[in-house]
C-alpha cells in the first residue's frame, strides 16, 4: 500500500505560515497528522503563496521574507515537487461539467493535478467539494 501524498493549496500553505491566519489551527493540525507523509507543492502553489504572502494586503511580508518562507517550505524533507505535464483543457476534463465561474479555475487545476498524481488536493475552501464530487472526493481533504 502506497503513502499518501498530500497537496496543499495556496490557503493552506498561507495559513500555515501565519499563526494570525482564520485557518491556522486547521492547517497547522493536519500539517501535524501528516507526520512523515509526503506534501507537495507545484508552480501554482508556489508563486500564489509568494504573491499572497508579499501582497500588502494579504501577508504583508517584504518579498524576501515570502521568498525566504517557501524556501523552508520546500526544505522539509517530506515535500516533493509535482510538475505539470498536461494541459489545463485535458487535466480538468473529467468535472469540467462542473466548473462554472473564474474563482474555480485554480481549484480545478490544483484538483486535477491530484488526480493525475494520485494524490490529495488539501485545501479550506468547502466549494471544491462541488467540484471534485463523488467521483473524485477521495482526491480532496478539506480542513474543518
């Protein structure tokens, strides 16, 4: 039986890093659970977590500090990178049925790409559920 691999979207990798974030005990307790399992972080999850954590609004950290921050991220010796390999039309195909508005564009990439990984789309946001449906919940974990 394989491990499971875990990705975290951009919420969850801000609020791990911001003990001020509404979704910073949710995070920090499944970030806990996991123990030595796998997380992954991709380009999206990357750069949204870079420019929410130096935008002045959201993070309001200086951009080497944002920086400075995904790079422990990535140093944990549990966190694996997930490249991209398909394209956005074909990766969200199977629920594209589904995806109705801008604001799910990003979910459904990230979701996808859990799906293509055979990995776990870890986000706070219940309205992916909608997106993923009972075809795909076992590729969504979100934080409660």
């Amino acid at each position: 039986m394989t491990e499971t691999s875990y990705l975290p979207d951009v919420n969850v990798l801000l609020a791990l890093s911001d003990a001020d974030h509404t979704g910073y005990r949710r995070a920090s307790k499944w970030f806990k659970g996991i123990g030595g399992s796998r997380f992954l972080l991709c380009s999206i999850t990357e750069s949204g977590f870079v420019r929410l954590a130096a935008s002045p609004h959201v993070g309001k950290r200086p951009m080497y500090s944002a920086m400075a921050l995904l790079r422990q991220l990535s140093g944990f010796p549990n966190c694996g990178y997930l490249p991209f390999k398909t394209p956005l039309l074909d990766i969200v195909a199977p629920f594209a049925s589904r995806l109705h508005g801008y604001r799910q564009v990003t979910d459904a990439l990230l979701l996808g790409l859990a799906i293509e990984s055979n990995s776990v789309l870890v986000t706070l946001d219940r309205g992916v559920e909608a997106l993923a449906g009972s075809e795909y919940k076992a590729h969504l974990l979100t934080l409660q």
